[in-house]
C-alpha cells in the first residue's frame, strides 16, 4: 500500500463520521423538545411527575449523546493525525475539530441549549467548523488521488463539497432561525424547520461518508470509483 498512514486515518475519520451521525440521530427528542416550546423547568418537572424513570431516561439520552459524540471526535483527531503522515492538508483541519467539538458539547448542555440563542450560536460556530474540516480532509483526499493520478475521484472531491456546503448552508440557516427566533415564528414553522434540518443533516453525512468509502477502496488498491457525482 503507497499510503499507509493516510488508509489508517481516512479508516479513523470514516468510523468517527458514523459515530457522529449515531449521535446526531440520539440528539433529536433533545432538540425538539425546546423548539416545540417545552422550556427545561417543564420538561423536568413533566418528566418527575409521570415517573422519575423518565427523568434518568432523558438524562440518560443525553449522556449517551455526548459520550459518542466525543468518542467520535477523538477518534476523528487521532485520524487526522495520521493521516496527515502522508498528507500534510489533513492536519490543518485539527484546529476546526477542537473548535467543533467544543461548541457542539456546549450546545447540547441542557443550561444552554433552553437558552435559544446561545445554543445557535453555538450550532452555527459547529457549522462552520464543520465546514473547514470537510474542506481540508477532501482536500487531503484529493492531493492523493492526484498522486494515484485518480481523476474521478479528484474531481468527485470539488462537487462533494460543493454539495456539502449548500446543504450546511441551508442547514445552518433553518437551524438558526428555528432556535434564536423560535418566540416570533411559531411552533408549527420551527418543527418544520427542525424535520427538515435533521433530513438535510442525514444527507449530508451519507454524502460525506460514501466519499470516504471510495477513498478507502482508491487507498487499498487504486481501484476506479463506481460512479461519478457530475
């Protein structure tokens, strides 16, 4: 194998987004419960009254939440590490994972994330980081394929994320809008905008995943990519 060390990484990177997308799915009763209007008080005082099982229950969500999220992170650095062995752009998206792993655990904490316009805050700044990890780490991805001369895979990195930037993008924005202007629009337009922001999310992991899945194949033995995103 011509790049070991990058196989390892993207290998580390790749499980790190599945452990990501894991949580994000956990993360959904969480987030809807305050976009729908339901503030921390009610819900724990909800919560107590029917039983306190369901208070360990949600607590217990959340910490689950967390813990993968963080694992995900940390196996997303130690990919990054190593991957930027063979690769040098890998290693400048670390600072964008420090930064999006920061802001992402504080937003998911219940005292902030009741608080709807430091939790978008906190979720843009997750966006944007998220953004310039992608970036590097396709970027990474590319300069290989341009060593294995892999055109289709080179080229698949540019519309990749292109395609993940609008969907970020939008994201981003109904996200915002749900959580810092939830009071002036309306339940039934921030449940809407929270469906769709958590289908595009979706999305934009199986878009970023199958990616790393063809760099992986490229990696192992320099295969041509099944299909060609034009």
């Amino acid at each position: 194998m011509q790049f070991p060390n990058a196989f390892k990484g993207i290998k580390r990177i790749f499980t790190s987004e599945i452990l990501m997308l894991i949580s994000q799915l956990i993360f959904v009763p969480i987030i809807i419960f305050p976009v729908i209007g339901v503030n921390g008080e009610e819900l724990t005082k909800n919560l107590e009254q029917n039983s306190p099982g369901y208070l360990l229950a949600f607590l217990g969500l959340l910490l689950a939440g967390l813990i993968i999220s963080l694992v995900g992170y940390i196996i997303q650095i130690t990919g990054i590490v190593k991957a930027a062995k063979d690769e040098p752009a890998f290693k400048i998206s670390l600072t964008g994972v420090i930064v999006g792993m920061t802001a992402r655990i504080i937003s998911y904490l219940p005292i902030v994330n009741y608080n709807n316009m430091i939790s978008a805050i906190c979720s843009t700044v997750t966006y944007i980081a998220s953004l310039v990890v992608t970036f590097f780490i396709i970027q990474g991805i590319r300069n290989i394929a341009i060593k294995f001369e892999n055109d289709e895979i080179e080229i698949n990195g540019v519309t990749i994320f292109k395609l993940y930037f609008i969907i970020v993008l939008i994201n981003a924005s109904t996200h915002f809008v749900s959580k810092a202007f939830n009071d002036d629009i309306g339940s039934t337009v921030t449940i809407v905008l929270s469906i769709a922001g958590g289908i595009l999310t979706i999305a934009q992991y199986v878009l970023y995943i199958s990616y790393l899945v063809k760099a992986k194949k490229m990696l192992i033995n320099g295969s041509e990519p099944e299909f060609v995103i034009v």
